[in-house]
C-alpha cells in the first residue's frame, strides 16, 4: 500500500502533464507517418495459399514448362520412327477399326512418313527432319513412346491430358503443383498460361484446362493474352496513387478478415485475399518479368526473335525461361488454337500442317533448352513436350492425305529436372498404330511430373464433396525408367 502511494506522490502535475505530452506528439508522429506512406499498416497475419511449401521428399524439380503441343502431333512424322510404313505404304492395316478415328467414312491404306529421318546424338535417336535444331538435344530427352489415352475427340482428350479425366470441372495439373508447393516468388502468379498468338483461338475447352476445377480459385492458372494487355489491370488506375491504392487495398483486406473470422473454414475467401495483394505486387513485377526486349541481343537471336515464322512462339519461350528464372512454379504454352489446320491437327496435309508448326516452334524450344543449361535452370525446371493424343498410321482420304487422331499411342519427352537424357521408354507396333511394349496412361505421365517435383501423387489429395480427389485419381505409377 505504501509503494502503491509512493508512486501516485511521485505523479505530481509537472510529470502528469510531461507524459501525457509526449504521448500526443507520438500519436502526431504516426499520423505524419501513415500519412506519407512510411508507416505498414498493423494488420494480422494471413495465411497464404501460395506459399512456398515443403515436398514430400526431396524435388529433381522445381518448377515446370509444359509445351502443349494442341492438336495431337504425329508420333510417325516426329519422334517415332516406323520403317515398316515404307514397306507397306498404301496397303491396309489389317483388323483395323474404322472408328478409332474421327472419321470413319476417310479411311485410307498405310502411309509412309513424308519426312525423312536420322539418327542423331550420342544415343542415336531417329528424328524428323521437321526438327533440325531440337534433334541436337536428344541427349537430354527421355522418350515415352507408349502413351495412351481414353478418347479421340479434342475436347475430352485435352482435359484428360491436363487434368487427368476427361471432363471438365477438375483441377489441372498446374493447379495440382501450386496447391502442393505454392511458388517461390511473391509478386508473380505460381502458374502461368500462354495460348498462341496467331489468331488461331484457344485450345477445346478453353479455360478448363489451365482452371482449379474444386480447389480454390488463386490455384488456377493466369492466362497471359497473345496480344494487347497480357493481363487486365496490370496498370494502376492515372488518377490514383501509390498511398491511395495501398489504403484501399487496406481497407478491403480488414473488411475481408473481419469476415472471414466468422467463417474460418471459407477458404475461398482467404485465396480472394491474397489474390488482391498478389495482383499489387504484379503491377510492378510483371511488366519486368514480361518485358523480353531486355534481353542480350544475342540471346534474342538463339530463340528466333528476329525470324518472322517463329518470333511469336520464341518470345513465349522467353518468356517461360524469365518466369521460372523469378520462381513461378509451373508455365504452360500452347502451340496452335483451335482444331484442323490452326493446330498440329493435321487431318488434311499432314506434311504441310506439321512443317508449318515444326518450323514456328523448332528454334524456340531449341533455344529454351540451350538458355536453361547455360544459366543452370535445366537441373531445376522439368521441360515437357506432347500433346493430348497421337494420330493414325494410315491415311485420311480427300485433298491431301492427312492423319486421323489416335487415342492409342503418342510420345511425350521429357527433359531437365530429373528426366534422364537419351532413353527411350515404351514401343509402339510396327506400324505406330497402339502403344504395344510398357503402356503408359495419362495418370503415369502425371504421377511422374509429380515424382520429379518431389510429390508423392498417392498422398497429394483434397476432400471435395466427402471424397479424397487427387490429380492421378485411382491410378498412376512413376515411370522410374526415365527419372535419372
């Protein structure tokens, strides 16, 4: 009781009026300070769905380039040399079924490959001649030549190829990487799409192949736009400033989780929150990351920047090596839009529809791998090639033969992040016509990107609607024969 008066004796007016003085200037000072913008603003800890997140075990891996190669590219016109088609060219492929295809009235005799190939590499790899350049790292590939899959219409085929079924409303393989490890860079979206930019459209299905399907929104992907703005609002508003955006953005995020406290299991709500604050940060990340102009103009030379039949698709690639390079998690680029001759759909010309595609996509793809080695992303970034089924050996009749799709057999190489270089997995017949030795589904292609990312697949689920989804649904092994 006597320290207790003590203390109040010690409170005489002088002291009382020095105290309460300096609490009121410190209280100006913050005002002055908030009001400059020099002052965070105090506001509670948010979880972030990006966040980087530890793997099951120990990555190859750390990031993805898919080069979706829409459309369905030939396996016998690229990477899967038949020399029985010559042998037998113009004969029918006995027990064939003539609606393995899309057309079943078109259906011609056997068709030798209008390309001619040759061994290349140390590991003696036959290849196109349609690849002059990508035929000079095929000791970095490893080969699946015993793909397979569950339809022959685009639409299906794509979304089973992205995201493992072959209907719309799942989540993608992209959105599978960002939700099992986020991303590594705060100020760029985790997974990043890029469609082609010659007016040919978007791949069947549009959006559906890079969405979330049931997983939160902030996993889906970001469409990057071929032309004008890559993304909207990238720009802030002229008549806005920095601390005005900054305070709005303040403000929406209290109201946010003022809210959310009242539903903590909306997580939705807490994806939308941080979508806003990664979309403030990319107003001034992105336009950099994007800006491949910056580049040495030697390097802009080596990807085909200055050659006008692949200068678009080029700058894309560019683009990938710039975006990982800043730690994006997973990048997709679509060669080609929409179906037939907009793609590497090749029913009708097949020859000329694959030389025109090989030759806007050869040197860029070349390039990529080239500039990911030289700066010591290749050990680190898995590159992927293949699109969501392969064609017929036979021919498609009317105007210049073409190929039919091919749900029984197509090629996917891999290369860099773990992928063993120079091995070829699986076999085909003789004719190229179904996966016949080691058959590989969907499901194995994308347990393995998961592997080489440091994912068990069969322990990477979501509960959705009372069930535990995953990516490879009830199937998938790794294809350890090509992991290095």
């Amino acid at each position: 009781m006597k320290e207790t008066l003590n203390h109040l004796e010690a409170l005489n007016r002088r002291s009382m009026l020095r105290r309460c003085g300096m609490g009121l200037g410190s209280i100006g000072l913050m005002s002055l300070l908030q009001d400059q913008g020099l002052l965070g603003a105090a506001k509670e800890k948010v979880f972030n769905p990006l966040a980087a997140r530890a793997p099951h075990f120990r990555p190859a891996a750390k990031s993805v380039i898919w080069l979706f190669i829409n459309g369905g590219p030939s396996q016998v016109d690229t990477w899967d040399y038949k020399p029985a088609l010559e042998e037998w060219n113009g004969k029918p492929l006995k027990n064939f079924d003539k609606f393995t295809g899309f057309f079943s009235g078109s259906v011609g005799g056997l068709m030798k490959s209008p390309f001619e190939f040759k061994r290349h590499g140390e590991c003696g790899k036959p290849v196109s001649s349609i690849f002059p350049n990508l035929s000079k790292h095929v000791d970095k590939m490893a080969f699946v030549h015993s793909g397979h899959t569950e339809s022959n219409n685009h639409s299906p085929a794509l979304f089973m190829m992205n995201c493992g079924l072959p209907r719309m409303g799942y989540p993608c393989v992209g959105s599978w990487v960002t939700y099992g490890l986020g991303s590594e860079s705060d100020s760029l979206p985790a997974f990043v799409v890029m469609s082609d930019p010659k007016g040919r459209g978007l791949p069947k299905g549009h959006a559906a192949n890079w969405g979330a399907g049931f997983l939160p929104s902030v996993f889906q992907g970001t469409h990057l736009r071929p032309k004008g703005e890559p993304i909207d609002n990238l720009k802030r508003v002229a008549t806005m400033t920095t601390n005005q955006q900054r305070r709005q953005l303040d403000l929406l995020s209290s109201l946010n989780q003022e809210h959310l406290k009242n539903n903590p299991h909306e997580e939705e709500l807490a994806a939308r929150i941080e979508s806003f604050e990664l979309a403030y940060r990319m107003q001034s990340a992105a336009p950099e990351a994007l800006d491949v102009q910056s580049e040495p103009e030697h390097l802009k030379k080596l990807y085909g920047l200055d050659n006008g039949k692949c200068k678009h698709f080029a700058a894309q690639c560019l683009t990938a090596r710039r975006m990982v390079e800043r730690g994006v998690r997973y990048v997709q680029i679509y060669s080609g839009g929409m179906e037939n001759q907009r793609s590497w759909d090749g029913h009708n010309d097949i020859k000329g529809n694959h030389t025109g595609f090989a030759q806007e996509t050869d040197q860029p793809i070349a390039a990529l791998l080239t500039d990911l080695e030289q700066k010591g992303l290749l050990d680190e970034t898995l590159v992927v090639w293949g699109g969501e089924f392969g064609r017929l050996p036979v021919a498609q009749k009317g105007g210049k033969p073409g190929r039919d799709h091919n749900p029984h057999a197509f090629t996917t190489w891999f290369a860099g992040g773990g992928a063993r270089g120079g091995v070829s997995y699986g076999e085909t017949d003789e004719f190229g016509h179904k996966a016949a030795v080691d058959k590989v589904h969907v499901n194995d292609l994308h347990a393995t990107i998961l592997h080489l990312l440091g994912m068990d697949h069969e322990k990477m689920t979501y509960r959705y609607n009372g069930r535990d989804f995953r990516l490879t649904d009830v199937a998938g092994r790794v294809i350890k024969e090509i992991v290095a």
